[in-house]
C-alpha cells in the first residue's frame, strides 16, 4: 500500500497549490488511497455524497494531477465510498 500513498501524496500537494485551503480541507483532504490496481489509483471516501460530489466537481482535477505526477496521458482514479467497502 506504500506506493499508493506516495502517489496520492503527491497529488495532493499539487492539489493543496490549485484549490483554495477551504475547498482543499473539505473535500481533497478527506480522500483516502485504498489501493492501485491496473494503474488506477482507487480512493475512498466516507459516503456517497462525498463520493457524488467529488466525481461531479473535483476528478477530472485529481486525474490532471495524477497525470503530472505519472506522465500517464489517461490516469486512471476511482473513488468509492466506504459504504461500498465491506468491514475488515
């Protein structure tokens, strides 16, 4: 799971220098890297309106910046919500 969160982290850091700390905080900061898998990063968030928002308003940002970081023309991210995750 190292590399996953060595991605994410860096995303966010680019992430963190285009979005006002406001909107960063609320909606970036609360996303969590679960796994990488065919080259898609998959995050998670707590429910499904953080999971309907973020895909509305903030993935194709989050695939831009995955994209900066990878080089990847298409990067992949998936973001579900923890209630689609069965309990560990």
């Amino acid at each position: 799971m190292e590399q996953e969160f060595s991605v994410w982290d860096s995303a966010c850091d680019l992430l963190r220098n285009r979005l006002s700390k406001d909107v960063y905080d609320r909606w970036i900061a609360v996303i969590r890297p679960v796994s990488l898998k065919n080259r898609k990063l998959v995050l998670s968030v707590a429910n499904d309106f953080y999971l309907s928002w973020l895909e509305e308003h903030y993935l194709p940002l989050i695939r831009e910046a995955l994209g900066l970081l990878t080089g990847a023309t298409r990067p992949g991210a998936i973001v579900t919500s923890e209630t689609e995750w069965p309990d560990e």
